[in-house]
C-alpha cells in the first residue's frame, strides 16, 4: 500500500503496520503470560478448605444463633453432628451425640475454652419446626446445656455434607473447628473407651493441655 505526497517517491506504510503489528502481539503474549502467573498464585478455588454453611437457627433455649458464626469457646469447638436423610437414623445419631458428650464431661475435657456442640442437621416442612424443636429441648434437658444444642434446618442436607467434607455414613460426626472457624480433626461413630481416647488426644493436642498427672 503506498501514500502519494509531494514527494516524487511514493512512502510505504507496510512496516509500520508490521511494527504495530508485532507490538500487539507482544502485548498479547505479555498479557498471558500475567495471567498464567497469576492463577498459579492464587488459591485456587475449586480446592477450598472445607467449611460449614452459615445458617442462622436458635438454640434449644430458644436464642437467635448463626451456625457457626457463634461458636464461642476460648480454644476449640467440639462440634456433635447428627446429620442424615432418615429420620429414624437422625434421631439415633442425636441420642448417640448425648453420650458422647456425657463422657467428654466426665473426662474433664470441657471448660469455657473446649465447649462441646450439639446440633442435627434437618430438612423438614416449615410448619414443623417448632415442634422438633420443642421435642429435641424436652429429650435433651438435663443432658446438655440448651445453649449448646439446637436444630439446623437446611434445604439440601447434601449439599452441607460436601460442603463441610462430611460423608454421609449414619454415623454421628465430631469435628474440633478453631475459635476462627477452621476445620480441624473428625471422628466419627458412637462413643466408645478408643474413640474417646483418640478425641481426648487430639484435643489435647489442639490446646497444649498438659495431663493432670504431668509432673
């Protein structure tokens, strides 16, 4: 392509549409490169930690709480899950978590700082939820304080499962979760002398308890 002017030569324009052209494709490849690097530093998102849902429910005392926003124990957070799509099975896991929390009590584990927490994870109509849970505070007085036990309600018992990395088993499920909210150990089953041993450990372990016979 040429430019006629006063000239009596004609003036190309092919190598500054050369030159522009490999500027662009140097920008481009600039460009790329960037964001190559860049996705290799950031987390990547498909691989997040697991975590809860944020659900805001009400204690069996019938207090407003935010699951898990209002964990508040010092240290850890033992976290007692009754989570299943039957009924039958939710309601023994439930009875299961009971013990489980009678033993950590008599263990000595608990205190203001290791809170142990009680929750079932349920889908049920709307119009019953007073009702379960009005039944789960009258089955549960007297065996653990109602400002630590409570229903969660939810529309995809599935979906919270994957989300907190949680297999659905029909087996009650224990998680120690940092002050910060971070998932830590599991456990899973009925409370027996090496579950609760293996517990007590890993507690320990978390908050640098040292044995009351420790010299």
């Amino acid at each position: 392509m040429y430019i006629s002017c006063c000239s009596s030569r004609p003036i190309s324009t092919e190598p500054r549409l050369a030159s522009a052209g490999c500027i662009a494709r140097f920008t481009f490849s600039c460009a790329l490169i960037l964001l190559v690097v860049f996705s290799l530093l950031e987390p990547n998102a498909s691989a997040s930690e697991p975590a809860f849902q944020s659900v805001e429910t009400a204690t069996l005392d019938e207090k407003i709480f935010v699951f898990p926003d209002d964990l508040r124990a010092g240290k850890l957070n033992i976290v007692m899950l009754a989570i299943s799509e039957e009924q039958d099975n939710g309601t023994w896991q439930g009875e299961a978590l009971l013990d489980w929390y009678e033993q950590l009590a008599k263990a000595g584990v608990l205190s203001n700082d290791i809170m142990a927490w009680h929750f079932s994870i349920l889908k049920v109509p709307f119009f019953v939820k007073g009702l379960v849970r009005g039944g789960m505070a009258d089955s549960y007085r007297g065996k653990i304080p109602l400002d630590q036990a409570g229903a969660i309600f939810i529309k995809d018992i599935n979906a919270f499962a994957k989300l907190a990395d949680i297999e659905l088993d029909g087996q009650p499920t224990i998680i120690l979760v940092s002050p910060d909210g971070e998932l830590l150990d599991r456990f899973k089953g009925a409370v027996s002398d090496a579950q609760l041993a293996k517990v007590i450990d890993a507690v320990k372990a978390r908050t640098a308890i040292v044995p009351e016979n420790s010299d």
